[in-house]
C-alpha cells in the first residue's frame, strides 16, 4: 500500500497506525500505559481537524504522536514543579532532574530561596512570612512569583 | 536534516521512528541509513523503537466515535457547498446576517467548507476573501458546537486565512496582528505543532516583505523543522523554497541558488506545479546578470508554468525577468516591446512602483539603442510613477537620471547604476546618491 496516496478514512488508519503509534509513546517517550490511549485519540482528532493539508497521512501521525508525548511531559513537568518538592520533582523522567537545575540556577537568588524554604525545607506560606518577618500575603504572593518564574524558564529550556 | 548547537547534522526524531519501523517506508532510506552508520546518537534513537517493536500492543479503544465524527463533518461540509454558492452571490455586508440564519453554514463542517473557498476568491477577490474570513471568525464566536475544539481549530484557521489575504493585499502589519490571532489560537489545541508551523511559515513570508529578513529566516527554519518531522514533503520543500527567497531578497545570491538547484530535480518530481513555477522564477532571476542565456531557459519555463496556473502577476514578473535577458544579451529592440507592455500591464494593476521600475529597463534599452530623446521622456515618466510611494533618495536619483537623459549624458550602465542603488536605498533611508566615478 502506498501510504502516499489516496486518503483513508480515518477508522482504516487508527486500525492500521494504532500499534505503532502506542509503541513510539511506549518506547521512546515511556508515556504511561493509561495515557496512550488518550494520546492517540488526540492524535487522530487532530489529524481530523488538519487532514485536508496533510499529504503523508502516517509520517503525520508520527509527528503528531511525537507532538503529543512531548506535550504531556511538558505539562507533567509543569504541574510537578507547581506542586511536588524539588526533590521529588526531580526524580521525575525525561532528565527532569537536569532541567530543574537549569532552571533553578537561572533564578534569581531571592526567587531561589523561596523555593528551597517552601519545597526543599518545607516550610509554610505562614513560616516563611514569620521567618522572612512579613506577612502572609506577601509570602504567598513571592511563593507564587517564584514559580511563576521557574514555570516560564522550565517552558523556555523545555 | 537539523543542525545540532554542536554543528552536528542529525535527522529529526520522527523520521528516524518512521526508519525504524519500516525503512521503506522513509523518504530517503539510503541516506538515513548511512548516517546511522555514522551517528550513535540517532542509532540510538531508532534502538529505542525497535527494542519495543516486538511487544504485545495495547487494547485500542472503538473507533466508531471517530468515524462517525468523519462522516458527520463529510455530511455537513458537502451540505454547505449550495449554501456558499447562494452567499457569494450577495454583497459582503448581507453575508453575517444570511449565514446566521443558514444552518447549513453553522456547523463545523459548514465553517470548514467556507474555509475551503477563501484562497481561491483570495486570487481574483481578495477583498471578498477577507471579508469571508471574518464572517468565519464571527460565526465562531457565536457558534456552540458538540466538538469545540473543531470550532476553535476553524477559529484560528479564520484568521491564519486573513493573514495570508491581508499579505496579499500588501497589508504586511495588519497580516502579522492576525497571525499572532491565528497562532494564539492554535496554541491552545492539542497536538497544535503542524498547525502553529503553518502560522510560522506565514510569517516568516510577510517578515520577508517587511524586510525583516533575519526574523524572517528564524521562522521559516522553525516552521520547516517541523514539516519535515510531521514528513510533509510538500510543505517542507515549500519552507526551503521560502528560505532561498529571504536570502535572495538578502542579496545571498550564491546561497539561495543552491537551495533552488537543490530544490528543482525534488519539486520537478513533485505535483507541486506552484512551487515548480515560482523556483524556475527564482531560478531564471538569480542568473539574469551571471548567465543570461540559462536564465532564459528557466524564465521561459516559468512563464509557461505561471500562464498553465492563471497567475498573471508573477506571469508579469516572469516576462520582465525574460524582458531583463533580452537588455543583458543585446537583443534590446526585443526587450524594448515586452518592457512596454509590461509597464502599462503593471501600471493597470496600481502596482506603480513596478511599473517605474519597468520604464528604467525601458530606458536602458532605449539608450543603448541612441534612442535618448525617447529614453528622456520614458525616465519623465517613471519618476511620476515613483513619486508617490519612493523614499526621497530613490526620487533623486531617477532626476538625476532624468536630467542626464534630457542633457544627453545618461548611458545604459547610468541606468543599471540608478536601478542598483535603488535596490539598496529604501532599506537605508540615509543612503545619498551618487553618480558612477
């Protein structure tokens, strides 16, 4: 079959294209098992929405698979970052651990020092406002700049 | 191929996955498979597939709901075809009130087919064209539909679509407000990357018009990567071609030339008969002065390409390109005639800067044929028609010419020393012109 030519419907080319989309998200991108399946779903709507300018329908579905895993660990990375301790976060897959460094090294110092209160030493918004002689708003508003930071430069080196 | 920060060439991941699971089935298998020889980086990646390539696969979910979104957008957008055809028959101003009323245009299928029409009314009624891309933009807004990413996906390629008319309407700041629409747009979409390229691909062509060539050649690199990793042949052997246009506008010749060479033999192979035209063009323009008799080769070709398509102004830049041959090789009675009937045809267009551009070939012909008081009168007119839109150094320099005409002065090489500094003055307001030593 030539994959060049004529268009499939969409049906004929999930049946064909489903196992090797699953295993490039499996085996180069160690996406998790439950999130494949969505990741191809979103692929093929996608495709969906595009086909008319699409000329090679299978190299544009690996694209689109690529496109897809490198979303989610860019979200994942993202929401870690907002959430997990910096420790944690970076034990997290694709050299997360690198970037975290990266980005932590970019930081500004003050920014940095927030982060390592509130999720290396685990302190509170309200701890850290005492320890820094503040009030708690403004902790909470520094913590939040200073990940807003982190998030912006992660995307950037991402 | 892209190039690493290290200098290194590498193929892109996905074409690498692609060898891996079939080679047959990669563009150039030969060439993938000598780099892998060569490069542990990239062997590694295709390692990484095959290493899987044997495990069990997934339970896939049920495709129906897939199928039947196929169908349902099949369905709609061959519905809206009558009711588009009924729309464009009235004035634009009736058009949102017709559409909202029409529930065959408010679908998402509806959206997608009035799409489907804006780049051929582009061609003969940009204006209309625009005016269409709005109606989808406002039928977006207020449209529900069970598939909203669909709906967004139109939204943005509404304003992708007036960008694109807005560059052809020579409204370059307005086509750059819009894509910034269409790719903020696009960016919120899942698996957005081929259509944000596409944005890009855009832009770099309107940043090239602006004269912003380093923005625009940063775009079109980002844009053609990404071709290239979703295996667009077509898209990616256009985003080459828009690259050695930025670096011949850049005055790169040597460069651009060899991305067109590289080019021809792939787009000749291709059905691309769009990019195949415009590479001959380009191909015929960068050996005008060099080697005018192989530039009449690929002018010719692209005239008979450009004629075949109905593109009547790159056909009007094509027969210049051949007019310029005729004045390069002596046959100037020639280049005399076409260069006239190019002027009026230009002029007929409101395109005045070309046509005064075109009266200056004319006038270098004239002169080399003694014909002065003809070639003064020809300079007179093309500083009318320069007037209006030309930075003042470029209008002192075509007086200049002017009088030099009139006092009988002016030679063939005074033209081509004129028309070289009017390539460089706009893009250097502090230029001053001065006469040949």
């Amino acid at each position: 079959m030539d994959e060049n030519a004529a268009p499939h419907g969409v049906g004929a080319l999930y049946q064909e294209y489903y196992p090797l989309l699953a295993k490039i998200a499996l085996g180069r991108f160690s996406l998790p098992r439950e999130e494949v399946e969505n990741a191809i779903h979103d692929v093929f709507v996608s495709f969906l929405r595009t086909s008319g300018s699409v000329d090679n329908p299978r190299a544009w579905l690996v694209g689109g698979i690529c496109n897809a895993c490198r979303d989610y660990w860019r979200a994942i990375g993202n929401r870690r970052l907002e959430t997990l301790p910096v420790a944690e976060a970076t034990s997290a897959a694709f050299d997360r651990n690198i970037l975290c460094d990266q980005v932590l090294a970019r930081l500004p110092e003050s920014s940095r020092a927030i982060l390592a209160l509130h999720y290396v030493q685990g302190l509170t918004a309200g701890e850290i406002a005492q320890e820094l002689n503040t009030s708690l708003a403004y902790a909470e508003q520094l913590i939040h700049r200073s990940l807003k930071r982190a998030r912006l430069l992660a995307r950037r080196r991402a | 191929m892209r190039e690493t920060d290290e200098g290194r060439k590498h193929f892109p991941e996905e074409v690498l996955l692609l060898f891996a699971v079939d080679p047959g089935s990669s563009e150039d298998p030969i060439e993938v498979e000598s780099h892998l020889r060569e490069c542990p980086e990239c062997r590694s990646i295709v390692g990484t597939i095959s290493a899987v390539r044997s495990s069990p696969p997934l339970p896939r979910m049920e495709t129906t709901s897939l199928e039947d979104l196929e169908l349902r957008l099949s369905d709609q957008t061959v519905e809206a075809g009558p009711a588009i055809e009924q729309l464009l028959q009235r004035p634009p101003e009736h058009w949102p009130e017709i559409a909202r009323s029409d529930s065959r245009l408010c679908t998402v299928g509806g959206l997608r087919a009035v799409l489907q029409v804006i780049p051929d009314l582009r061609r003969s009624e940009p204006e209309r064209a625009l005016e269409l891309s709005r109606l989808v933009s406002s039928l977006c807004e207020s449209l529900i539909a069970e598939n909203p990413s669909f709906v967004a996906h139109a939204h943005a390629s509404a304003w992708k679509e007036r960008a694109i008319t807005l560059r052809i309407l020579g409204r370059f700041e307005e086509s750059i407000s819009a894509l910034n629409g269409a790719e903020n747009r696009f960016v919120k979409l899942p698996v957005a990357e081929f259509d944000l390229a596409g944005v890009w691909y855009q832009r770099a062509m309107v940043l090239r018009e602006l004269d912003q060539l380093d923005e625009a050649l940063r775009w079109i690199d980002r844009a053609e990567v990404v071709f290239e990793r979703f295996g667009q042949t077509r898209m990616t052997n256009r985003a080459r071609y828009v690259r050695g246009a930025i670096l011949f506008r850049r005055g790169e010749i040597d460069r651009a030339e060899e991305i067109f060479r590289d080019l021809l033999p792939r787009l000749e192979r291709s059905d691309d008969e769009q990019t195949v035209a415009l590479l001959y063009n380009s191909l015929g323009q960068c050996a005008v002065e060099r080697h005018p008799l192989e530039a009449e080769l690929f002018l010719v070709r692209a005239v008979r390409a450009f004629e075949a398509l109905g593109y009547e102004l790159d056909l009007l830049r094509a027969r210049w390109g051949l007019a310029r041959v005729f004045l390069a090789t002596g046959r100037n009675p020639q280049a005399i005639t076409t260069l006239e009937g190019l002027e009026h045809a230009f002029a007929r267009r409101g395109a005045e800067d070309d046509a005064g551009l075109v009266a200056l070939d004319r006038a270098e012909g004239l002169l080399a044929l003694d014909r002065a008081a003809e070639a003064t009168a020809v300079c007179r007119a093309a500083l009318e028609r320069l007037r209006g839109s030309s930075p003042r150094n470029v209008i002192h320099a075509v007086e200049f010419l002017r009088d030099a005409a009139a006092q009988g002065t002016a030679t063939p090489a005074l033209v081509r020393h004129v028309r070289r500094f009017m390539e460089k003055a706009p893009k250097q307001p502090a230029l001053i012109f001065a006469p040949p030593a």
